[in-house]
C-alpha cells in the first residue's frame, strides 16, 4: 500500500506575487474594455448621450460633410474609435486639440445616430427610465422630457429639454449641462421621437370625464386628479395625435378669489398657448392653418375674429399695443400745445 506524499509548502511571498499578478491582470482587463466612448458618455454632464455603434462611425457615409467641419478629422476619428495613432503625428501641435475635435465629432455623429431606428430605440429606454429629468412646470407633474437644441450647427446654443405635454422647452437644471453643446442632439430629433413613438406624446386635447374636478378649482391637489401622474395611454380617436392624455390645467391668476382679467396689464397673456379643446371633434372644427371652417357658428367665428382683433391690433407705425401708450402722451402733449396757442414746432417765444 503506497503512502501519500504530503502536499509541498507554498510560499507566503509565492502567493502575494499570485494574488498581485491576478488582480493586475483583472485591472488591465477592465481598462482595455473602457473604450473612448465609454468613456466620454460617463463624464458629468454627459449622461443625455448614448452610445453610438462603433459599427455607424466607421461607415463613410454617415461621415459625409463633417471633415469640413471637424478639424484634425483623422486624429479626432482614430480616438473615437480607440485605434493607434499613425507614427507621423508631427503635424499635430497639441493632443488637447485632437480632444476637443474628438468630442465636436461625436457630438455631431450622435445628432445623426439618434435620427435612426437603433438610436431612436436606446433613446426611448433613457427616456422611459427618467434618464432627462422632468418639466419643471408644476401643472406638468413632472412629466419625461427629452433633450433637443434650438439648432443643428455646433456654437449656437447649448441643450434644452421639450416637455410633450406643454408643449415649451427649458433650460436644464443643473449647470453641468451648460457645456453640453444643442446641435449634439439637434432640431430634428424630438419632433422625430414622438412621431416614432406616439403613445409617449400628449394628445392635443383634454379629455376630460364627468368626474372631472374644474381646473377653476383652488383646492385641486394633483392626488385629486383624475388623471394620474405622467398622464395615461388611451385611444386617441385622432390616428394623427398622440396617445398619452394630456394634463390640460392652466394656472389661473387670483387676488382675493376673484381672476385677474386677461385685459389688464398684469393679466394672464397668451394663456391661449396652454389651453386645449375638451373633445377630439373641435380639433375637425378648423382647417390645417388653425382657421374655423365655414360650418361653425357666427358667433364664434366673430368672437375668434374680436380676439385676433384685439391681439394683432397694429398702428401705423407698426407697434404693438402694448407701445401705443408712449404715442398718445406725445399727442396730449401736441394738443395741449395747441390749446396754449404754441404749434408743436414753435417754442414759447415765437421763434
């Protein structure tokens, strides 16, 4: 009967140089699998970004007429894409500026992968999960908004949020977004969105329900609201609107109880932008341009014409009414003129 051997003794020092060999191999594992645009996209500030395939940057044609644009294009293009540097890298003066057209380069190649069907589907997810934030108004109730810019050329304008419910864009919240450029997401993408994805956007009316409580109503908290938070996805009757309902509250000025009259100078202006017809029907009471049809009644064909009256009213000088108040001082001031017996180019001595 053979006997076994014992098992040899290991060294404490043998073990700290495995344990240390294991680890750094795990680090550089990690390390070698954070790519640029990993990278980038984790920054503060960046988390409106998605990733962008590798596979839609290395397609020429989705590059098309950015080399104008960019400068140092190949350098910028080498680093998103984590490949090696040519060995003649004299011609560039500072890696910092190969950064900068790095970042300008992806930033406008994410502009055009969030237009396409696999940009717009990881989009949606960041857009489920509350990965943009909220619309700060509060009769929003703090529904999803999406980032977009005010335009699709870099330097113009940083990014904005538009909230499908009231329909305004806003200003980030936070100032880590201030150096977050608009045209990395562009003009095109949230109207494109919605229309991919109508059960995430408003209808453009208020449907509302017997149950529902006035929005005239001073004790109305958003807990007593029929409609709950974020708004509900129903059946729109309109294929053309939207599929979520919309949240149709207007904030109402008050002083003692009674309204603040839309005439008067602290008056509630433009309260029409926020306001929404009741039914699906009114919405076929008016053409494409926003026009009442010739079926509608005449008094409220010359209610909507007293209205735009009192809104588009101009003078001659072409001013708004808000600055005819300057133009009747001075004609008070001609006639009183007058009446004294001085012409408004004479002064008091005649000359």
């Amino acid at each position: 009967m053979a006997s076994s051997a014992p098992p040899p003794e290991l060294d404490p020092d043998e073990l700290e140089e495995e344990a240390f060999d294991s680890s750094s191999q795990a680090s550089s594992t990690a390390t070698s699998t954070l790519t640029w645009i990993n990278w980038y996209t984790s920054l503060p500030g960046h988390d409106y970004f998605c990733d962008v395939h590798e596979d839609f940057i290395e397609d020429d044609f989705n590059l098309t007429g950015l080399q104008a644009m960019v400068p140092f294009f190949k350098e910028a293009l080498e680093m998103v894409l984590d490949v090696e540097p040519e060995e003649d890298s004299s011609k560039i003066p500072d890696v910092s500026i190969v950064e900068s057209s790095a970042e300008l380069l992806y930033g406008l190649v994410h502009q055009r992968f969030i237009l396409t069907k696999v940009g717009l589907s990881c989009m949606v997810e960041k857009y489920e999960a509350g990965h943009f934030g909220a619309c700060p108004r509060v009769f929003c109730h703090a529904t999803p908004v999406l980032p977009c810019g005010r335009a699709d050329m870099p330097g113009i304008d940083t990014v904005k949020l538009y909230c499908p419910n009231c329909g305004d864009i806003y200003t980030p919240p936070s100032s880590k977004y201030g150096g977050v450029d608009g045209a990395f997401f562009g003009t095109t993408f949230s109207p494109l969105f919605f229309q991919q994805y109508p059960e995430l956007h408003s209808a453009p009316f208020f449907a509302s329900t017997p149950s529902t409580i006035p929005a005239s109503s001073s004790r109305v908290s958003p807990s007593d609201s029929p409609v709950p938070v974020g708004g509900s996805t129903f059946t729109n009757p309109n294929p053309h609107g939207g599929q979520k309902s919309a949240l149709g509250r207007v904030y109402v000025p008050r002083i003692y109880g009674f309204k603040v009259s839309e005439r008067a100078r602290s008056g509630p202006r433009m309260k029409w932008l926020r306001e929404r017809p009741e039914r699906a029907d009114e919405l076929d009471n008016v053409d494409w341009k926003g026009r009442f049809k010739d079926g509608l009644a005449s008094n409220d064909q010359d209610d909507l014409m007293q209205g735009q009256a009192g809104i588009l009213s101009r003078d001659k000088s072409g001013k708004g009414k808000l600055f005819d108040d300057e133009d009747d001082v001075e004609e008070d001031d001609e006639s009183e003129a007058e009446e004294d017996g001085v012409g408004p180019g004479i002064d008091a001595a005649g000359i």
